[in-house]
C-alpha cells in the first residue's frame, strides 16, 4: 500500500483547527432526519487491501463473499492490466467504483516546477479515463501540498488553476474530481474545504471526506454537516490519541464517533459508497471489518 503508507506517514506532527458546526450560514443547516433504520451505503474497500498473493480475479471473489460491492482501484496506466481489472470486477458482481490518483504525492498540482505539475496533470488525466473505462463515477485527489517551499496561499492558488485545466476532461467524461482532506497541512477546517470546492463553480468538483483523518483536528461529523451535499465519496479509518501517541486502529475501537457520524449522514442524506482503507488482510479480516461498518453504520 505505498500510496496510503505514504499519506499516513507524511505528517508526524499535530494540526490546529476546527470550526464550529454553530458558526454555519443558516443555509447550510442540515434537515434532521430520524436516525432509526438502515443507511442506503455500498460498502468498499481499496483493492490494496486484499491480498497481493491472489490472483486478480480471486482478490476481487474475496471482496464479494465478504460482503463488500465495490472496490477503489489506483490509477493503472497498462490498458492490458486495466481490462484485466474491469474482466475480474465484472466477473465478481463488484463495481470499481472509484480511482484513487496515485501522482499527487510525488507530483503534486501545487508545485512551482511546471514538469512536476505537468507530470501530476497527466497523472489525473489517465486516472480520469480509467474512471471512465472501469464505469466509476469518480477519481479521489490530493490537490496540494504545504512545506516549505509552498506556502499555504500558492498551494491554494496553484492547485484550483491546475485543477481547472481538468474539468473539461472531467465534464466529457462524467467523472468527479473528489478532494480529499488528508495530512498534507492544506485545507484543515470543513469551512476551508467548503470554499475551496465552492469556487470551482463546478459539478465535477467535490469533496472526498475521510472519516479517520480529521480525528487528529476535528470531528467528523461536523465535517460532514458542512460539506454536506459536497461529499461524493467517503473513506473509512478510525483513530487513536492516547499518552501523546497515536495509532490507527480497526473500525469502532478508536476515537471516531460513530453514532454521531452515522447521524451526520443521515441528516445529509448522504447516499453512496463508503470505502475502507486500512491495512489489508485475510478473509477472516476482511469479513470482521465488513461486519463492523454494519455494525457502526448500516445496522445500527
């Protein structure tokens, strides 16, 4: 899982930040909604989490008997390995139901080195045609990266510009660009992320909202109250703090509030996937995971 290792590993340090759910316009107030009954959700997974030893085919038969419908596949420039993928889902009754861009971290859009963006740009433009390929109705991208050779305002700046070359290939294709809130020190509050998808001016921009990264600066469920009808897709993680240390940990046993996030949803009506990602595992991982996000959210 090199992508994801790399997004958890690339922030060792505590980020400020999370506005009150209070301080919302009046117009983004979320109607309440009864939290009895069942969520409508596509439970997923990304495909790094199933086993590397099996086959293609065999890792996408093992989501479906453990219960999960759809799979987040990384950016595969091979057209062979790209078919291959699309035949085994296909087989399994599993959707491939997003693309996780895999460029933005060493070739991030925020760059000041135009080969580095360029080479980023061109990284999106083929996890867009392999959304399409695969019928997945969204690509997951981290839009920059704040260090010290990128201020905070030029990643902000420099990304939309980029991003905005995209969106007549995304327009054509029918794929959203889903931003993510990640460990990268950009776009640390719901309201920044709310006005930074707001300025596209578009509908094949949105918000991807990872549940376990905001555990660290914020609570997840005013993430979504906020974003609201922004979110197309949502990752699952849970999170640990504990003694100045912190740890990811399987869903349910960290400090995610789940009845409230599950709550959020509902208030949003938020309808779509929800995709694990986690270290992988066995089948008997995998079926004790697919019974927890029952557990936590469809079910409860």
């Amino acid at each position: 899982m090199s992508n994801e290792t790399s997004r958890r590993d690339f922030l060792k340090l505590t980020v400020a930040g999370a506005a009150a759910l209070s301080a919302l316009p009046t117009s983004f107030a979320a109607t309440p909604a009864p939290a009895a009954g069942k969520l409508s959700l596509d439970k997923g997974l990304v495909y790094s989490m199933l086993p590397k030893e099996m086959s293609v085919a065999d890792r996408f038969k093992l989501a479906r008997d453990t219960g999960f419908k759809v799979v987040q596949a990384p950016t595969t420039p091979d057209q062979k390995e790209a078919e291959e993928l699309k035949k085994a889902a296909e087989a399994a009754g599993i959707r491939i139901d997003s693309v996780m861009n895999m460029a933005h971290w060493q070739y991030p859009l925020s760059s000041s080195d135009p080969s580095v963006v360029n080479t980023g740009l061109d990284g999106m433009r083929t996890s867009l045609h392999n959304a399409k390929f695969w019928g997945s109705d969204a690509v997951l991208l981290v839009p920059a990266v704040v260090n010290p050779e990128t201020s905070y305002y030029e990643a902000w700046v420099r990304s939309q510009k980029e991003i905005r070359k995209l969106l007549p290939l995304a327009g054509e294709l029918k794929v959203v660009i889903a931003i993510e809130n990640v460990w990268n020190k950009f776009l640390l509050s719901p309201l920044e992320m709310r006005t930074y998808v707001d300025e596209f001016h578009s509908p094949w921009v949105k918000s991807w909202f990872d549940v376990g990264n905001v555990v660290l600066f914020g609570y997840p469920q005013d993430w979504i109250h906020t974003l609201n009808k922004r979110i197309a897709k949502i990752h699952l993680k849970d999170f640990k703090v504990e003694h100045s240390r912190f740890e990811w940990v399987d869903l349910g046993d960290g400090q995610v509030m789940w009845p409230a996030v599950r709550q959020a949803l509902i208030d949003v009506g938020y309808s779509g996937s929800v995709i694990c990602e986690l270290e992988g595992g066995d089948e008997a991982y995998l079926r004790d995971l697919s019974n927890r996000i029952d557990r936590l959210l469809i079910q409860a």
